[in-house]
C-alpha cells in the first residue's frame, strides 16, 4: 500500500508567481489535512478537507491560499502571487477517517520563493 | 489556545545513553497525545500515540511515553539510543472532544543528535 505521495518534492517560484502543490491520500483514506513548516518553527495547521468539502481552513492565511479535494485526483494546495514569506515546507497528511485515526504525512513539498 | 512545548531544541547524547525529550500541553480539556519522528531525509512517522487508557505508552524502536496528566506532560523515553535514533521529534495533540476534526497542533521540536 502506498504511503502519502505528495509532488512535486522540491518547488521554486519567483515572486509573484503561483504555486501548486499536489497530495495523494494513502488508499482508502478520505481525510486531508495541509500543514505548513516554517524555518526553525514546527508544523502549523493549515486547513482540513475530505471529499469535495473544506471542513476547517481556520489556519489558512486570508487571501492568496486556497485548497480543494475533488471526489476525483490529489488534493491541490494553491498559492496565487507569492511571497517570500511564503518559503516553507508543506505537508500533507491523511487518515481513514475523523476519529481516533493516526494522520499519515507525505514527505512534504519545499517551496522556495526568489 | 491550545499549544505544545518542547523546550529542549537540540539534544546530543552518546550512544547507549539514556534518553528523555520533554512536551507539555496547554489545554483544558482531555486530548490525544502523539509523538512523530523525522529521520534525516524521511517524511514523518508516528512514534507512538496516546488516546485513552494506560498513560504509559510503548512504541516502535523501543520508545516509550508517560502521559502525566496533573503536569500536562508526554515525555518521551528509550532506555539506550543508538545512532540510528538520530533524527527530529515531534510531539504533538489534538482535542478528544473536537469530533469530525483532528488537527493536530505540534511543538516546534527536538533535534536529536546521537555520538556513535
């Protein structure tokens, strides 16, 4: 059984640019959750979906970050203009259901922003 | 707002020594308790989990973790590292009662560097 698969590994973006960042669940699992590792911090939770539905994005910046899980393909997690604030590692983890479930994490995205 | 501290940011230890790597919570309610380990290069991976039941908790690679609820603690153990062991530890929790939603909220973590 695959684990999380999260692509690409390693992003690079100037400023102003847009950032795409792709996660797949582990088999079976319809639960998403996004964090964000920022240098020297630990992860910081970003926003949680499952199946078509967004059912927590309390930790998701405002404005440029957005995130979706169709009921077909990765989950996406979008970043439109950005910053270089915005440098950081994204992980993506999953788990089979809401409660009492273990999260299983990708091996993450590293974004960096010229 | 619930939080997490680890308060020992890097830990370097010889070979078969003794280890304990500290967490404390914040949280006035009852949650789930879990530590995640990084190996260099490696996605993260559960250590070991507290849910409900004997607050001492055994884990994979012979690590093990005491849930003290009176000092809001989960420290982690493991009687003689090796080099191995080397890596970065994450503890982390989330609120038992917040049904349909795990998020977890993690600590900044520990580095740990072992000495072969």
């Amino acid at each position: 059984n695959a684990g999380v698969m999260q692509n690409p590994r390693h992003l690079v973006r100037r400023r102003g640019q847009e950032a795409r960042l792709r996660c797949s669940p582990m088999k079976g699992h319809s639960h998403v959750y996004w964090y964000r590792q920022l240098p020297e911090e630990g992860l910081k939770f970003m926003v949680y979906l499952q199946k078509e539905n967004i059912i927590d994005e309390s930790g998701m910046p405002k404005e440029r970050f957005s995130a979706e899980f169709p009921k077909e393909g990765p989950s996406i997690l979008r970043i439109q203009q950005v910053v270089r604030g915005d440098s950081a590692a994204y992980f993506c983890a999953s788990s089979p259901r809401s409660q009492g479930s273990t999260q299983y994490f990708g091996p993450g995205t590293r974004l960096t922003v010229l | 707002a619930q939080s997490v501290s680890q308060h020992n940011h890097h830990v370097i230890l010889s070979e078969a020594a003794s280890l304990e790597l500290g967490c404390n919570y914040s949280y006035g309610g009852t949650v789930n308790l879990f530590w995640y380990v990084q190996y260099p290069g490696q996605h993260l991976q559960l250590l070991l989990k507290y849910f409900s039941g004997d607050p001492l908790v055994k884990g994979i690679k012979g690590f093990e973790a005491e849930f003290i609820k009176s000092k809001f603690s989960f420290n982690l153990r493991k009687p003689s590292v090796q080099w191995s062991d080397t890596a970065e530890y994450f503890c982390a929790m989330n609120m038992e009662e917040r049904v349909g939603n795990e998020k977890l909220t993690f600590g900044t973590g520990t580095r740990l560097t072992i000495i072969p």
